[in-house]
C-alpha cells in the first residue's frame, strides 16, 4: 500500500517524507515493491521532480541499503571522478592509472553502457580475463597494494542503486537530474572518499544537453557531497561530438592505452588533464593545476602511468600484454572507410547518432543482458569545423560482417554532416562548479579551442 500512495501523491505533485523513502527502498530490496510500481514513480518523478530534501533523502537511503568501502585507515588521498556519460568518453581509463602512479589512492566504480552512451565497464571487459566484479574486501586490499582498482557496482553497495539504475535505462527516466545526482553520489559516498570530481557533459549528446541543466546538476551534487563532508569539484564538457578518435568498447581501450603512452588525441587529453588537476589539487597532492598538469605530464612521459595501468590489469585478471601491444584486444572481423560525399566543411559529428551507431553494429546492448561484441565500432578523425575533400576518408568502420559496415554507413551518414560552412563547436571545457559558485573555464576561447583540435 505504501507504494501506492507514494506513487499517487508524486504524481500530484506531492512531498515524499525521509522516512518514506527509507521504507520505500528497503520494502523494494525485499521484494515488497515491485518493479512495475517503482518505474510508475520513477516517471512520476521524471515529471514532477524531487526538491533538495527529497533528493537528499533519496540519496541517503541509497547509500544506507548496502555497505561502503572503508580506506580510512590509508595516508594518501582517496579521490574519484565520475562522468555523466558520453560517446568515446574513456577519460576514466586514462585518469585512473595516471592518479594512482602519483599517490592517490583510486577505488573507481563504473558502469556500463547507458543509452546511447558506452561504460567504463563494457570497456575494460575488452581485455580477456579482466574482472570487473571485485567484493569490498578485494578492493580494499588491491587499494592498499597498487593504489587503484576499477570496479563495477557489487550486491554490496547501494544495491537499490543498481536495481534502479536497470529500470532507469529501461522505462526512458534516466535524463532527471535528482535521480541522476541520487544515483551518482550514493555510489561515490560509498567509496569512502576525500574528495571527488565530476565530469558534467552538456551538448547534443549528453542526457542534460543544456548548460542550465548541467550547472543545475552539478550544484546538486556538490551540495550532496558537501552535507556528507566529501568535498567536490564539478567541470562542464562539451558533448557536441565524441570525445576523441575511438568509439566503442576496444576501440577506446586502446586509445586511452595510446594516451598513457602520450600518444592521446588533444581533446582526449586536455579533458584528463582538467579532471586530473582538479583532484590533485582537492587532494593537496599538487598546490596549483599547473603544477599538477606538469606532473601528470612527467607520469604518462616516464612510462609510470602506463605501468600502474597494467598493474592493476594483471591484478584484476586481464592480459597485461596489451598495455604494450594493443592488438591482442578483440579486431573487427571487417573494417570500411567511410568517405566525405562531397566538398565542404564538417559541420556536425553528432555523438547520439555515432553512439546508437555503435550499438546497431553490436557494441552495446537495446536490453539489460543483452552480450555485446568488444571489437566493432568506429575511428572518427574528423571534427567539426575541418574542410574535407569529396572521397577523403573521414571514419573507418569496425564491425564483425558487411551486415555490420553497412549499419556503420548508415549511423555515419546520419552523424557527419558536410556543409558549405560550420559553426564553431561548443568549448571544450566551459565551467567550474564549487561549493562556492560558480565560474567560467580559465581558457575556453572557442577560437583557441578550434586550433587545439586541428
């Protein structure tokens, strides 16, 4: 009965007490609740909102359903990034490592693919034997030993959480900014953290496309971490077009194993070095972000960021080889250019198109379950804004038959519009939420960033 009138005052528009959204989640954990009744109030939440208390509630009983990682007891900083999701976004792949080979301790929690968007997950499961389902106590002690551990969601923490998160992606909710903050901070305040620094995507494939939506987001949840004494530092990117070169799953490990060897596309690596910069300087690792980015500069050039790299493959039960040979991760049984249909300049390479492309080809799943091909995507050099030749190759096409390549066709023919001008694209980094407000980017000219990407 409780869920009942839960679900029929959210959607007048009503209140839904602390105390009611505890019992809410734990009736849901014992099957009390059912999914049918949950993804009623998920829509009604989609359509009425929750306000900060809600949201505060909400994320609390989240984060109380399970057990957190305890790492207090380590001398170092313990910091995480989260991004909101976007397509070739592998920054975590690269950013992981790259902390831990300079003191900080990273216990990163993934996920998998959501929407249109990849997972950090799917990802890492392209290296043959690399487990992904760690128990706390095997994170912990991989913490203690190499100082990160990439991970997904166990049955440990939050675990209403990851049942919530499968109904998000099936019932069409998952672009509501108090479940999206709920979902993100009770899994990161479970890790135990010092500090935590989030990737807010905005642009056309993002799930927020607006700036408004993502600045809204982002206070939430430096508000949330605030309330739970973890400090946090938001920066907005563009997802206007992919992120990078590579996109799907293989295809992006093996990009951000080019990036730890220094041999990153710009975007790719100015984004990591934001984000990275950031959690130095919260965790007191660096004084200044230049500073950081110096040393950060120093890890990937010595080789050390590329070794923890492969440290923590082999400790998770992957092949470490293909931090040195890349192609030992799964090949596209057939590989396609794709070619600029006529003169002009690029105008758009719309990441949601590229991204569904992505899963039309096999690479991630329409349903929760669904197996996935690690090998099949694409490589997009182009970016907006540069001026292509009629028949010029603009994207290759990974895919596992012909069925496949002419799929990648169609996605990329929808995603890569050529024009007689283009706009500039968005900044690529354009602000900066704190706790104290927020503020502009130090250094997003558009002009600047139009040179960066060329």
């Amino acid at each position: 009965m409780l869920a009942y009138q839960l679900i029929e005052r959210k959607r007048d528009g009503g209140r839904i007490a602390p105390g009611e959204w505890r019992d809410l989640i734990t009736s849901y954990l014992r099957d009390g609740v059912t999914d049918a009744q949950m993804s009623a109030l998920l829509m009604a939440i989609f359509f009425r909102g929750l306000d900060r208390d809600e949201t505060v509630a909400l994320t609390e009983a989240m984060l109380r359903s399970g057990a957190s990682l305890d790492l207090s007891h380590l001398k170092v900083p313990r910091l995480d990034k989260h991004s909101t999701g976007g397509v070739g976004d592998k920054v975590s792949l690269v950013l992981a490592p790259l902390m831990a080979s300079l003191g900080v301790a990273v216990p990163m929690m993934s996920g998998r693919g959501l929407g249109h968007t990849g997972g950090t997950l799917d990802k890492l499961e392209s290296i043959r034997g690399f487990r992904t389902r760690l128990t706390l106590a095997e994170t912990r002690a991989q913490v203690e030993r190499i100082g990160c551990a990439l991970i997904g969601q166990s049955d440990e923490i939050a675990p209403a959480d990851r049942r919530l998160y499968a109904l998000r992606d099936s019932t069409a909710t998952v672009e509501s900014i108090p479940l999206i903050a709920a979902s993100i901070m009770s899994k990161k305040l479970a890790e135990g953290l010092t500090g935590l620094v989030l990737d807010i995507k905005r642009g056309s494939g993002a799930f927020l496309p607006t700036v408004e939506r993502g600045l809204e987001l982002a206070q939430v949840m430096v508000s949330l971490g605030h309330q739970h004494g973890v400090p946090v530092v938001a920066l907005l990117t563009a997802m206007d077009r992919p992120l990078g070169r590579a996109c799907g799953n293989a295809l992006e490990l093996e990009e951000a194993i080019l990036a730890l060897h220094g041999e990153g596309p710009p975007d790719l690596m100015r984004v990591t070095y934001a984000l990275g910069a950031e959690m130095m300087v919260l965790g007191g690792v660096a004084p200044t972000r230049d500073a950081a980015r110096r040393a950060m500069e120093v890890a990937i050039s010595s080789g050390r960021a590329a070794e923890r790299f492969r440290q923590v493959i082999e400790a998770q039960g992957g092949d470490p080889a293909v931090v040195e040979d890349p192609s030992r991760l799964p090949q596209g049984a057939e590989c396609e250019l794709f070619v600029a249909p006529r003169d002009g300049f690029v105008a758009t390479v719309d990441p949601r198109r590229v991204g569904v492309g992505v899963i039309e080809l096999g690479g991630g799943r329409s349903r929760p379950g669904d197996p996935i091909d690690h090998s099949v995507g694409f490589v997009i050099p182009v970016r907006p804004g540069d001026l292509v030749r009629k028949g010029e190759p603009m994207a290759s096409i990974m895919a596992r038959d012909a069925a496949g390549v002419e799929a990648g066709r169609r996605a990329l023919r929808d995603a890569i519009v050529i024009a007689d001008e283009a706009e500039y694209p968005l900044p690529l980094i354009s602000h900066r939420v704190t706790l104290e407000g927020v503020m502009p980017y130090e250094g997003n000219e558009q002009v600047l960033e139009m040179a960066a990407q060329r």
